[in-house]
C-alpha cells in the first residue's frame, strides 16, 4: 500500500506504521514496480542519457524487471556510472526506517540488533524516521588498497573499549559502507581494481544476501542493489573480475560510444558548460559542432591513439567549450560585442584532446601535438566531402573547367598567400577572404541561402578542407594561419632545407 507522503511525519512510530496499512518491499521489488509504472505511462526511465535508447536502455531495463545486479562493462566516459546513479529515481520517494539505526534498518523486518533490542524493548512504541532516495545511495571507487573494513565490517576497539564491551559482543562491530548502503543500490565503479581477495569477501553478499565479519557467527541478509562498472581492458591490463564474483553478478551489460554526429551533439550541448556571458556572445555554427564531434570519431579509429583506452565524450565537451573560449577570447580583444567561433579558432581545442587521448608508442614518438593536431585535420577531411565536391576528384579534372576549385587554386598558384591571424577581427577576416579569387562564387553555387557570415565561415571552410586534401600549403606559425601554394611550399622548403645543408658543408670545411 502506498503512503500519502504528506503524512509521514505523523507515521513516527512502529505501531503508526503497521496502521497505515504499509507492507515490506525488497529493494529490487520496490524498483521494479516504479519501473514498471514508468514504462506504462511512456515515461522516460534514464532521462539525459542519450544514444542508449535502443541498446543499453533496454536492457538495462529487462535486468531490473528480473531483479538482477547488474555489471556496465565499457570503455571510459560511456556514462555508466551516471546510468546507475539514475537508478535512483526509481526508488520509493521515501522509506520508513528504525530511527538510530545506522544500517536503515526496516521497521517491519528488523536485521541488527540495535533494531531488535530496540523494538523488543518498546514495541509499537518504537520510534521511525522517513529516509529520502537520495540518501538510499553508496557508491565506492575500486582501488588496490581497498579493505575487506572499507566495504564490510571490522572489530571496533575503540568503540568496545567505550562501551566497555567484550570483543566477542556484536555491539563491538563497525560497519562498512555496504552495510550502511542496507534497502539501498551500492555502486563498486573499476570493480577489477579491486585486490581478488576482496572481491572473494563479496561473494556472500551476492549469493546469499548476508555478511560476514571475522569470527563472529553473524547472518545480517542485506537488501542492497548491486551495480558495477568495468572497462573490458582492465581483465588483462591491471586486474580481472575473478570467475566466481563474475559468475554472481546476474546481468552484464556492454555499453559503448555514440553511434552518430547527431548523438554525441546532443550529449555535447547538454554537458557543456558554458557562461551566460559566452552563450549570448558567441555563435557555433553547426559545422563547428560537427568538426569538434568529428574529432572524437577520427580519434577511436586512429592508429596512433589506443584503442583499449578509449577516448571519453568528455573531450568533446572540452574541446567545445574551449572554442567557445578562443572565439571570446578575441571578441573581448578586439572589442567586438558579438561574434561567432572561426575554423581558425579550433586550434585553441588542442589542449582539450592532448589530455583526454592515451597514444601508442608509434603516437607518443609523433608526439601528443602533433597527433591531436593530424586529429583535426582528418575531421576537416572526412566532413568536407558532405559540404563540397570531392576533391580527390577533382584532382583528376585539375586542368579543366570541370573542376570547382581551379580557380582558387590557380590563384594561389599566381604566388598569392592568405594570412589569417588568431586575433583577427572579424571583418578583417572577412575582407582577407574575399581576395582569394573564385572562393566565393565557390559557397554561392552550393550554398545559396547562405548568409554573408555562413558564406563566410564556409570559405575558410574551403581553404582548410583544400588544405587537408594537399591542393594548398597551410602553415600554422605563431597565431598565424598561412595559407599558399603547395608546390610553391614544397619548393621553398626544398631550397632552405639544400641552403642548410650547404651552410653545414661550408661549416665542415671551415
């Protein structure tokens, strides 16, 4: 029967209680049915957690319907902690529970012995409390020096010395945060970090529900939800799930990245944070986003970064913030009341994916820059193609007019270079754009509804995309961005690097 939480506060005694007409629920029973409730009705049971909606959800959902523990086995920054703290949500508003009692004890089916010898002594007259859901949650990070103490239980002496109890008296015992987490969901996040012997002291807990402390003849069968996380790299890279533990927990779930774009957008713009001050002063543009996204998705595939690692969506959520950033930074330089985030700004989201990527030996020799920086280059290659023509294309058409960037090319090839600088201003941006011949008539042709500050975005859009497919020089010096001719570059380079040589020679002969 449900209670009117409007009169819990009057309910503040054992007999109160059984005259409300409340009955016992287990924690897995009380989930289940709220769940069941939510899904009749068509509401959302993990509300925010997007991309999951067709895989992880549901089954996250048919192992509550069973009752099952559950174990999220993923790569970092997949939300699975954040997907058992939701778990909240579908606990009972409030639950009556011995008051003092220091393991939530149920009124109605009372486990410790403070609870019993309490209610023996004062029956009906026993005092209750109202515990709220939020507060029926215990979450531990696995660590190796984690104790069988830390999770269980040990020998207090201090508190028998107090209360001048003998160490054979249960009084002496000092609960762990399990116990404390008792008609609750306790969470153990990197579970194989744990020592194997303690996770062995868990074995209990999970087939039988009860605990078990050192010597003392103790059955204390616990009512606890128990959600765990993992990365699948952990079994061979700093521990293991030991057989039986694994074997315990009914319900393994894999979860993974954001399948689309479109999803991890939408889990980027409901992360981020950014400034009241920055969103009414700064535009991203939908490319922009894309590109940031682009990022994470080049960066999972690419040779030099680990796979085993992962790559978090929270460097995409960094590396949009930190463009918003750059794009502020040269507004409040310039003077510009309102602007919006420039392809050049991207470079200030390079310190956001340096510390968010685990690099093999082959990447840590390239180096975390320069990889982060091939990372946004291959972005900007791969969305170009769902702008502009193909240029691999139109490498073959390079001496007809069937190719649409012949004309920027061609004026780049007269010895022409465009400088674009980090704190440059807005308009001046614009205005060096507009030199290069052929760019513009390239964004109308494809683009044109485009505004003048679109058309705009989009044509050093071009150049940077021209760029990744090696039919300009870019050069990146000095909050600089140089754009040029390639063979002239090529040239240039080759004639410094033979002045060099020479220099080293006649060094040699001096």
């Amino acid at each position: 029967m449900q209670i009117d939480y409007m009169d819990i506060a009057k309910i503040n005694t054992l007999g109160k209680l059984k005259k409300s007409g409340y009955t016992h629920k287990t924690v897995k029973e009380e989930i289940r049915r709220n769940l069941i409730k939510k899904l009749q009705h068509k509401e959302p049971t993990f509300p925010g957690i997007i991309g999951y909606e067709d895989t992880v959800i549901p089954e996250t959902e048919r192992a509550l319907l069973s009752r099952h523990n559950i174990l999220f086995l993923g790569l970092r920054g997949q939300a699975k902690t954040r997907m058992a703290r939701q778990m909240t949500d579908l606990l009972d508003e409030y639950i009556p529970v011995v008051e003092g009692s220091s393991i939530n004890d149920d009124p109605l089916r009372p486990i410790s012995r403070y609870a019993l010898e309490l209610i023996a002594e004062k029956g009906d007259d026993t005092p209750i409390t109202w515990l709220h859901r939020s507060e029926r949650y215990g979450e531990k990070l696995a660590t190796p020096d984690v104790t069988v103490a830390d999770l269980i239980g040990d020998i207090d002496p201090i508190k028998a010395a107090n209360l001048r109890l003998n160490l054979d008296d249960e009084r002496v015992l000092h609960y762990g945060i399990i116990p404390h987490s008792n008609r609750g969901i306790f969470v153990i996040n990197e579970l194989p970090d744990l020592q194997a012997r303690i996770q062995v002291s868990l074995f209990n807990i999970l087939q039988e529900g009860d605990i078990q402390i050192r010597g003392f003849k103790l059955r204390m069968p616990l009512d606890i939800v128990f959600v765990f996380t993992a990365n699948p790299e952990d079994y061979t890279n700093r521990g293991s799930i030991v057989t039986p533990l694994k074997d315990r927990i009914e319900s393994q779930i894999l979860t993974h990245y954001p399948k689309t774009v479109e999803s991890s957008m939408l889990i980027t713009a409901q992360e981020s944070d950014i400034h009241p001050d920055q969103a009414g002063r700064i535009e991203v543009s939908d490319l922009v986003k894309r590109l940031i996204e682009q990022v994470s998705f080049e960066a999972r595939t690419n040779e030099y970064v680990d796979k085993k690692s992962g790559v978090s969506a929270r460097l995409t959520i960094a590396a949009f913030e930190n463009a918003v950033s750059s794009a502020e930074r040269r507004a409040i330089v310039n003077n510009e009341k309102n602007t919006f985030v420039w392809i050049g700004d991207l470079a200030g989201i390079i310190p956001s994916i340096t510390g968010k990527i685990e690099l093999v030996y082959e990447g840590e020799q390239e180096g975390p820059y320069q990889v982060a920086y091939n990372l946004l280059e291959k972005a900007i290659r791969t969305l170009f193609t769902t702008y502009f023509p193909n240029p691999e294309q139109s490498k073959k058409k390079k001496e007809t007019g069937d190719n649409p960037f012949r004309p920027i090319i061609t004026w780049f090839d007269r010895g022409n270079q465009l400088n674009l600088f980090a704190d440059m201003k807005d308009d001046a941006r614009i205005q060096q754009l507009y030199k290069v011949d052929g760019l513009h008539a390239l964004v109308k042709k494809h683009f044109k509804q485009a505004s003048e500050k679109d058309a705009a975005l989009l044509m050093e859009f071009v150049l940077h995309g021209l760029s990744a497919y090696s039919l300009i020089s870019k050069k990146v010096i000095d909050g600089k961005i140089e754009f040029k001719d390639l063979m002239g570059s090529m040239l240039n380079f080759n004639s410094k690097a033979g002045f060099e040589e020479d220099a080293e020679a006649n060094e040699e002969d001096f």
